[in-house]
C-alpha cells in the first residue's frame, strides 16, 4: 500500500490490544523468542485481516502526524460494562491529545455505535505534543511530551484537571504492567517508564501518582518501549522487557534490574515496539515479537 490511511482508519485499526497494552509503533517483526513453528499451526495466522473507518466521524483536526499511541478511555458507573461508553484517546505528536466524543461529552460512544467528533483537550494552557500517553486500568490518563522543557502530566477526571511536572521528568516510554509480582498493595498495576535521562527508569505501584514513582533498573541506551511477558510455568512471574537503542533487554525482578538478551548490541537494532502471541503448551505461554 502506497496511500496513507486517513486518521480515522489509523483509529479504527490501531486499538486493538496485544496482552492487555496499547498498540503504539508498529514494524517488521524480528523473533526474540523460539518456538516460530509452533505458531504457525494458530488458525489465527491464517484469517484475513480487514481495515475500515470508524463511522460517523470527522478527521482529527489538522491530521495529526503521526499518532504516537491510542488508548480507550472506558465508561463509569453503570455504564462500565458497556463498550458503547467506551472513549477513544488519541495522543499526536504534533497537535496534543484527542478525546472521541458525541456531542462533545466527554467519556462515551454515540448511540448504535456512531461516534461523534474529537475534541482536544490541554494539560496545560497550550497545547503541543505528545510523545508518550496512556490511558490506565483505573481510568487514570498519562501523557508526556519531550518538546521544549519536557513535561509529564497526570488527569483522574477523565481530562479535565491535570496536575503536571509529576516528578520534573519526562516519561518515554510510558507501559502499565499487569504482572501480579508488580501491583500496588491494593492490586493497582503498576506503571513502568523510561525518562529523559539516558539509561534511567521508573516505576510506580500507586497509578502514577506523584511522590510514587520509584528508581528502577538502568539500562544501556535511551528507552524505547516497555512490555512484558506474561507469568507462565517456567516464568511464574513473568517478565518486563525493554527495548533500546541498542536492541532489548529483560528484567525478571519487576524491573529493578535489567539483562540484555540476544537481540542486543547488535548494529542498527533498535526495539520500538513488542506483542506477545500465546501459544498453547509452550514452556514461556509463547512468542515475544519486537518491531
């Protein structure tokens, strides 16, 4: 395909879940773990894979490019089962983040599935970009920009007050983990991410509040993008993974530490993106992919 897909396709597609994370920066797929031939026999891997815009919209304004990472925000209250209360988050680059909204209310789908229009929303009195959001499990929206003096901002209001400069880094990659080795004394999953500092990590098991976010393990090379495998009978609390500059590295201790892997100090290797395919019977649960 030569012809870029318009922002509300890039939408559409792009918010499927790999493991429970959002889909962000996609690639060729270089295998990091064994076993390729086991997944060829996933009738999975065989089904066509189709695209198509969402209905009822308008293009993001002034098409943002490119889209650094798509979220759900999900409905509330009653309305928390209910996929049609579901709200899409669009953090870009260049134009700042993006709720998808009916009728300009912010946090649900439009009835019969017709979504209304994006409508901008600001941690701060302008508007610029954002290199790294998410949304977490507890409705809590995080996003972080490297431009100008860097900032981190943080919303549990469905984007409406935020408090910003939560540890004065920048978060890049932001990653939230569902490993049970890593949540919060109330269950919270915890949040994983690499700052502006080279090498540097954080973490924290309290939703990303400020105050919470802990050192953790350094690594060689500026982070890219966090992911994890999940726990598994040879990995009974599974296993953080970390790409870099310099290819990928894991960590098996909730990420105070970090180990390079095969895939690393190899020339031109860069880990921008990871997805876990289950597969049934394998000693890991499966097969790590990076991009």
């Amino acid at each position: 395909m030569t012809t870029r897909p318009s922002a509300t396709t890039v939408a559409r597609a792009s918010t499927a879940r790999a493991g429970g994370w959002p889909l962000a920066r996609t690639g060729a797929l270089v295998l990091l773990a064994a076993a390729l031939a086991a997944t060829l026999a996933s009738p999975a891997l065989s089904q066509t894979v189709t695209w198509e815009a969402m209905p009822g919209v308008r293009e993001l304004p002034s098409d943002p490019d490119p889209i650094t990472a798509l979220d759900f925000l999900y409905g509330e209250g009653a309305q928390a089962n209910d996929p049609a209360a579901d709200t899409l988050v669009a953090f870009a680059r260049d134009y700042g983040t993006f709720l998808y909204n009916p009728s300009g209310a912010a946090g649900a789908a439009g009835a019969n599935g017709v979504w209304g229009p994006w409508h901008r929303f600001c941690s701060r009195a302008s508007c610029t970009g954002i290199d790294a959001g998410l949304v977490t499990a507890a409705g809590t929206i995080v996003q972080s920009s490297l431009a100008g003096d860097g900032y981190t901002c943080r919303a549990t209001n469905r984007g409406r007050r935020w408090t910003c400069g939560i540890e004065n880094l920048t978060f890049y990659p932001l990653f939230e983990s569902t490993l049970p080795a890593l949540a919060g004394p109330d269950g919270t999953p915890a949040l994983l991410a690499g700052t502006s500092d080279e090498g540097d990590t954080r973490r924290s098991q309290a939703d990303g509040a400020p105050g919470t976010w802990l050192p953790g393990g350094r690594v060689p090379g500026y982070p890219q993008v966090l992911g994890e495998v999940p726990p598994s009978a040879a990995l009974p609390n599974g296993r953080i993974l970390i790409g870099v500059w310099n290819g990928a590295l894991y960590s098996d201790d909730g990420g105070l530490s970090y180990r390079p892997s095969n895939a690393f100090g190899q020339a031109l290797y860069i880990g921008r993106s990871f997805a876990f395919l289950p597969v049934a019977g394998h000693p890991y649960g499966g097969v790590a992919f990076a991009g």
